[in-house]
C-alpha cells in the first residue's frame, strides 16, 4: 500500500485524459466527427491534396494559389537522400519496412543541415524535408530489397504520385494516384494517437524532430495502430469466402481476441474517414474483377454489428489495407504508407509541444514489494 495519503486515479492507457491544448486536430468520437483546423475531413477528402492539407497543417490555413505553388515547389526541391541513406538501407534490408523506416529516419538526423535546430521555423523546414524523404526511403527500400536500384523522383508528379512513381517505376493510372492521395489526407493528422503523443513525449525532452519522429515510427508499428491494415488483408485472405466471416469473428471472440480494423480509442461511431476508402474498395474490387475482396469486407461488417452498439465500428485501417493490396502494393508496405501520410501531423504535434514546452512526465502507483531489508548476497 502506497504510503502517500493524496487520492490517487489511475487512468490506465490514459484513457479520457486531456494533456493538453491543440488548435490543428478535432475529433468527436460520439459523433464520428474529424476535423484538420476547423474544415471536416470529408471536405478535404473530397476536394483537397496532399500538399494542400499538408499546407493547412503546417501554417493552420488553407494557402491561396500562390502560396501552394511555393510549398509544392519546396516539397519537390526536399526529394532527395543523401547517399550514405541508401547504404543505410541496403545494410538492414531484410527487416520490416517500419524497422527499415525507423532506422533511415534516424540515420537522416546525422545529415540534416538543421537536426538541433528546433525554433519554429527550422521545424518546419525539416518537417518538409521529412515529408519528401520518408517516402522516398519507403519506396528506395522495396528496389533495394528485390535486387533492384532506386527510381529517381519524377518532378512533374504531385506527392502521391510521385510515391507510387517511385515505388513501381511507372507513372501510376490518375485514379490510382487519385486514390493514394486520398489515403494521405486522410491519415495526415489524428490528434493525441500513439505515435503523435510519442512525439511529443520526445519533444517534451527538447530532443529534435527527427528523434521525436523516429520515436513516432516505431509507434505506428504496433498493430493496436499502424498496423493494423496489414492485419485486415491477411484476415481478408484467411477468410477467403464472404460465408465464412460470421465463423471467424464468432471464433475470434470466443479466444477474446480483437477482429482487426474495427474499434478505436476514441471514436465510438463509426471513424468518419473509412466512408472515402470503403468507396475505393467497393470500386476497385469491382473494377478489377476480384468482388469478393469488398464481399468479405461487408460480411464482417455485418458479423461485427452487435459490438457496434457497444461502440465498436470500422476504423479507416479497415478498407485501407484492401486499396493497398488491389493497387500492388505488399503488405508490409501498408504502414509504412500510413506513415508517409503521417509526417505532416507528427510535425505539426511536435511544433506545438515546443512552443509551449514542458516536459510530459506522468506517475505511476507504486504497488510492489514492502520496504524490506537489503540481504547480502551471501545470506539469500
Ligand atoms: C484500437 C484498439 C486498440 C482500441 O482499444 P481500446 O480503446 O482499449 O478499446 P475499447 O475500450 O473501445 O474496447 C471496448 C470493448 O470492445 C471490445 N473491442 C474493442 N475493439 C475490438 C475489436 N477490434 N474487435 C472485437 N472487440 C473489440 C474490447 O475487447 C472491449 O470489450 P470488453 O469491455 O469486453 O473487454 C482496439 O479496438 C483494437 O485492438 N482494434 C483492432 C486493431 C485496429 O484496428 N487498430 C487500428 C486503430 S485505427
């Protein structure tokens, strides 16, 4: 028993805890409502891009003509790593995408001009860079690990299709483009997530960007957050056959375990960003003659409905895995690519907790042995 007298709560996974203020980041998880500074996630989906959320994150308003071609232009001028990045790489290519991710990233510390830099502008700066560098280590990483070198940038191609540019070697279809860019503005900023709040938990030390976001990396690799795309399509494979959903989430249960892509911490409506990726699925399974993907899908949305009243819906990793895996892309690519999305939001998270810095440094209630003696080794 803890010998401190004050009443003591423990919110265990901090659950329900407000830390501290955002202005970029609106969620209502009862509602199912996202909002990036004030403009719904549904409107951004629909009209905006990469670059122009990106933009909206970083300065907190949306730019005018001028100001995105500015931005644009920096983004394209940031594509580029330095050589011993690629040797990096090549040295651990054999890991996960994320471990290979999260050891670049790293490593780009060691070469960034600004790496202890951290007043706003200097973040900002590396936050771009970092927002044209992390895709480009995704994409060098999957030619490097198949025996193949790297695919130069292409200019002329906006962010996300410059990615799949990248990553396959062709110019990608303008739908296929279309949809990555999609899948980026949706998972471009989430609040206090795991990986944001690690962040700035770094942050809070006064480390730099590049450290809160390799830390931030290796948070989104768990499958309770970024990983859980890739679980969704493995589920999707195991299951093969829209009869056998209602099986296999009765068998999940009954072992207690979670059925991947449904459930969030926060939302207890369904996550208002996974409509945009059901649409990409229901179109693409269809398109590319393979229905029984979206099939499967919908008949474990239809399994899972008596947990939807105790607040547990799809998440936007549901559907997201399944555009992933129709557009040939690898599995373990997945959340790598929820991390391309990301930068933005980590950077954004990361300049906010140093403009008003204190370090995050919680307690927990000691509930171990009495005070005892110390035994010499002799006498155990
Ligand atoms: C995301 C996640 C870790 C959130 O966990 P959490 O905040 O602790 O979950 P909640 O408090 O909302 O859980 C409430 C109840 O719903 C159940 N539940 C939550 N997610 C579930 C899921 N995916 N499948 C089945 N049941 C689930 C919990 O077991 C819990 O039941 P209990 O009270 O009987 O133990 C969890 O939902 C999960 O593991 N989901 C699968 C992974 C995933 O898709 N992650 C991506 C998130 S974007």
């Amino acid at each position: 028993m803890s010998e401190i007298s004050e009443k003591i709560e423990i919110h265990r996974g901090l659950k329900g805890v407000y830390f501290d203020r955002s202005r970029v980041c609106f969620i209502d998880g009862r509602a199912g409502e996202l909002r990036y500074c004030g403009y719904t996630i549904h409107d951004l989906a629909e009209n905006s891009t990469f670059e122009e959320t990106c933009y909206l994150l970083m300065y907190g308003e949306l730019p005018r003509r001028a100001e995105l071609e500015a931005f644009s232009a920096e983004l394209k001028a940031a594509r580029s790593l330095p050589a011993p990045i690629y040797e990096v790489i090549r040295a651990v290519k054999d890991a996960h995408p994320m471990d290979v991710l999260r050891t670049a990233v790293s490593a780009l510390a060691a070469f960034d001009p600004e790496v202890a830099d951290n007043s706003r502008e200097a973040t900002l700066r590396k936050g771009i860079r970092l927002s044209s560098q992390v895709p480009m280590i995704v994409a060098a990483h999957e030619h490097l690990r198949n025996g193949r070198e790297p695919v130069a940038p292409n200019p002329k191609l906006g962010h996300a299709a410059n990615f799949l540019y990248m990553l396959k070697g062709t110019e990608p279809s303008a739908d296929a483009a279309k949809l990555m860019e999609l899948d980026l503005i949706l998972h471009a900023e989430h609040g206090s997530n795991a990986s944001a709040f690690t962040a700035r938990v770094v942050a809070g030390t006064e480390a730099n960007l590049h450290a809160a976001m390799t830390a931030a990396v290796a948070a989104l690799s768990g499958p309770a957050h970024g990983g859980a795309a890739e679980n969704v399509m493995r589920m999707a494979q195991e299951i093969g056959d829209p009869a056998k959903a209602a099986d296999y989430v009765k068998a999940k249960r009954a072992k207690r375990e979670a059925v991947m892509g449904f459930g969030h911490r926060v939302y207890r409506a369904e996550d208002p960003r996974a409509r945009h990726m059901r649409a990409g699925v229901e179109r693409l399974s269809r398109e590319m003659g393979q229905p029984q993907w979206y099939q499967i899908l919908e008949a474990l949305v239809a399994a899972m409905k008596p947990y939807a009243r105790l607040g547990v819906n799809v998440n936007v990793d549901f559907y997201a895995g399944v555009v992933y895996y129709l557009n040939g892309i690898p599995a373990d690519l997945f959340v790598p690519i929820f991390a391309i999305g990301r930068v933005p939001g980590w950077t954004v998270q990361v300049l906010e907790q140093f403009e008003n810095n204190i370090l995050i440094r919680p307690l927990t209630e000691y509930n171990g042995a009495a005070p005892r003696s110390y035994l010499l080794i002799e006498q155990r």
